[in-house]
C-alpha cells in the first residue's frame, strides 16, 4: 500500500555506536526508505566517498547553505558542522518515500520542533566501555578525537527521554530487528493508515 507522504525517521546515537552499518542493513532490507546525505565540513575517513556517506564541503559552502536557508537542521559537533537538506528530503517524503535522518541530539531537537510527526529512534552500545573499545577498533581517530568523541556520547545519553525509541546495538541483526519492528508499528498507526479507512466510511 503506497502512503501518501512518507515518515521521517530520525536515528540519534553516540559516534561509534555502529550506526552506519545498521543503516545499511536497514536500507538494504528495507524498500521505499532513503538515506538522507547529510552535509558536512569534516573531513572523509578512510574508505568514505563524497555523495555516499555524506557531501563534503568546505565551512564557506557550509555557511552559504545556512545562510541560504537550504538546511532543514545542522548543528555544530566536534568543531564540524553537519547538516540535512531541506530540499532532498522534502521531495521524497512528498512521493511517499520514508527517509531516514542519522543526526545528533542538537539537529534532532530542531527537527522534532519542525516536524511534530517525525519518528526519534535513539541507538545505544551494550555499554559504556563497549562504546569506547568500538572507538578504538575504528583506528581512525587520534587519542584526543576519541575523548571527545566519549564525552560528547555522555552528555548526549541526558537526551534519551525526548525520543520515542531506544534501541540497543549489541549485535548489528538485533538492532536491524528492533528498527524494523518501530517502523512497522509506526505505519499501523490508525493516523498512518487513514487513506486505506476511507472506503469503510
Ligand atoms: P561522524 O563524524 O561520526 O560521521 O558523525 C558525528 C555525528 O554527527 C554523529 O552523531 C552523526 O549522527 C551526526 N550527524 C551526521 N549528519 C548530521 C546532520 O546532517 N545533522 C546533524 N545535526 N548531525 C549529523
């Protein structure tokens, strides 16, 4: 059953939690979901491509897009900016298509005041320590990034009760699952269903 407009997923969780290999699980599993490209000033890490994992842009074109007003949400995170196109995922939500938002708890807390009937999944590590030796198996950020990185994860956990769902990323399958049923439940909603009720009016 096509929906009239798509749900907008927005999935928060501390660097190193495993979010971009359960995002793609997700999308893999998943169809009619897009992956918003987020916009940012950092720079790519091994094996990231630009367009892919995000669009790499310097802090001028960055500024110029705020500026411009072209970005529903961006925060500044670990001395980069990050941000979501307005544009890119309007359109799709607008043919019906789910897109799914990987943002920090600063972008999400503008999107839940902008869009009341988005969806705020939070991912957390098994624990603490977990968090931090997935930190150090990444081998991509040096000692001082990392504890950034680890503080940043602290003060984000304070913002788990302004989401809807918090999942657990234990194994890469479970949290896959555990997304999977939210978004299901989410499009049994009577409100998300209510094209389909019109002809048993
Ligand atoms: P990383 O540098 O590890 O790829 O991402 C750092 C943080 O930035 C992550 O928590 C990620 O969710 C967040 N992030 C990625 N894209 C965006 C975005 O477009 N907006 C905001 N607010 N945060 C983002």
């Amino acid at each position: 059953m096509k929906r009239e407009k798509g749900q907008l997923i927005v999935l928060s969780g501390p660097s190193g939690v495993g979010k971009s290999t359960v995002i793609a699980e997700l999308l893999g599993q998943r169809d009619n979901i897009y992956f918003s490209v987020s916009y940012t000033t950092r720079q790519p890490r091994v094996g990231e491509q630009d367009g892919v994992n995000y669009n790499f842009v310097d802090r001028a074109e960055f500024e110029r897009m705020i500026s411009a007003g072209e970005l529903l949400e961006y925060a500044e995170y670990v001395d980069n900016y990050y941000g979501t196109s307005l544009k890119a995922i309007q359109d799709r939500l607008d043919a019906g298509t789910d897109v799914l938002l990987d943002i920090e708890v600063q972008g999400a807390a503008k999107v839940r005041e902008r869009c009341p009937g988005a969806l705020f999944i939070f991912i957390i590590p098994p624990s603490f320590e977990e968090l931090s030796r997935r930190l150090h198996r990444r081998n991509t950020d040096s000692e001082d990034v990392i504890a950034g990185r680890l503080e940043k994860a602290r003060v984000e956990f304070h913002e788990i009760p302004h989401y809807d769902y918090l999942v657990i990323n234990d194994k890469v399958s479970g949290a896959v699952g555990e997304i999977e049923a939210i978004l299901t439940a989410s499009q049994c909603r009577v409100e998300n269903r209510k094209s389909i009720l019109t002809q048993f009016a």
